[in-house]
C-alpha cells in the first residue's frame, strides 16, 4: 500500500480568507493525481484531474498544482465562502489500476 | 443525463450471509471503480474496471470479495460469508474512459453486517 497523506487533517477559517492545503505522494512512477471535494451525506465530486508535472487547473476560485518530482500536490481556495466547507480528498495512482486515497482535509468556513 | 446509481442504497444483514451491491454507470463510461469507507477511516480502493476486464485485482481486501462487470456496464459487488468488519459504505464511480478520466461518483451502498 503506497502512503498518500494530507496536510492539515483539519482547517477552520474565516469567510473571505484563502487557504492551501497539501497532498503528498510517491515521486515515483507517477500516473494521475484527483482532488476531490465531499459534503457531509453526499458522493464525492471530482475537482481535478492531474497528470503532468507542473500542470495547474483552475475552477472558478479554486486551483490546484502538482509537482510529481517531488511528490506533492497543492489545492488553493481563494476567498472561502461558507459552501466550500467540505473534505478535500486527494488520490494516487501509479499505474492507472489503483487509486491510493489521503484521508483527507477537512475545511470549515466559519461566516 | 442520468449519474452513477447503486443499489439498495442500505442493506443490513446477519455475519455469515452473501450479499451482492450494484453499480449503474454513466451510460458510455467505459471505466468503473468500486471503494468502501468504514467507519472513521478513509476511502480505500478495491477494485477498477476498463471494459469488461479488471486489470489488478489486489485491492480485494480478501477472497470473500468478488467483482464483475458484464456489457460494459452494471457492475456487481460480491460479498460473501459477510463479517461485521464489511460494514462500511460502498461506493461506485465511472469515467469516460481511461483512468485518468474525471470520476463521478454513484451514491453509495451503506451496508451493515450485525
């Protein structure tokens, strides 16, 4: 089992303050790395797909980065409003035929 | 368009007993993925589906567990002589194609096993 981890498991802010957090893999034999969001009683949804070192992807105020060299991914959200509090997911594959999951950041937006 | 379904959505039953989950893709999604989350720990990959075909199955957590896909589409977990530590949430996804392919996600199976 490859060790996927996330940083910081959990996060309170502000409404309008922008936060970061960090998804940490294997710099080795790099395949895809997902972010996810996932509401309380809801499925996860797909933020981003990333396969390339150095790609950066944007949704309206939350972008992602990836750096496969050195095994690490970073997801931005600018400005969090209230309906951002989720958990953020990130996953791992190396050869496309197993996704190896982080636990996950747990983000609050406080109004 | 229609999303990922799966069903029953909640199914309890006795340690001991078989119990088969069921996972409607995305019509035209030819990958297909089975995870579970057990209470208090993270989402843990079991299984992944290209076409018909399940390239790696080493993410089957032991031999009572079993998957297949038939047409490209449904697909059907198995769970046989369940024990209590199976409960957990079942969850499907399916992506277009290959499996860097944005995952939508089904939602979920909760079965309980007393």
């Amino acid at each position: 089992i490859l060790n996927v981890e996330q940083s910081p498991q959990s996060l309170h802010v502000q409404e309008g303050d922008s936060t970061n957090f960090t998804c940490s893999f294997p710099s080795s034999n790099f395949y895809a790395l997902h972010w996810y969001r996932w509401e309380t009683a809801k499925s996860p949804e797909a933020l981003f797909v990333m396969t390339l070192n150095g790609d950066e992807k944007k949704k309206g105020r939350i972008s992602a980065t990836l750096n496969t060299k050195e095994g690490y991914s970073y997801l931005y959200i600018k400005g969090s409003q209230p309906e951002d509090s989720a958990t953020y997911l990130c996953a791992f594959s190396n050869t496309g035929n197993q996704f190896y999951f982080g636990t996950g950041t747990s983000l609050t937006v406080i109004p | 368009g229609a999303g990922v379904s799966q069903s029953p959505s909640n199914k309890v039953t006795e340690k001991g007993k078989d119990v088969e989950l069921r996972c409607d893709p995305i019509s035209g999604h030819t990958a297909l993925y089975w995870y579970r989350q057990r209470l208090g720990q993270g989402l843990e990959f079991l299984i992944y589906f290209q076409g018909n075909s399940a390239p790696d199955k080493s993410g089957l957590p032991s031999d009572r567990f079993s998957a297949e896909r038939t047409g490209e589409s449904v697909s059907t977990l198995t769970i046989q002589r369940t024990q209590q530590e199976d409960s957990a949430v079942y969850l499907c996804a399916s992506s277009l194609s290959r499996p860097e392919g944005t995952q939508y996600f089904g939602p979920g199976t909760r079965l309980t096993v007393l």
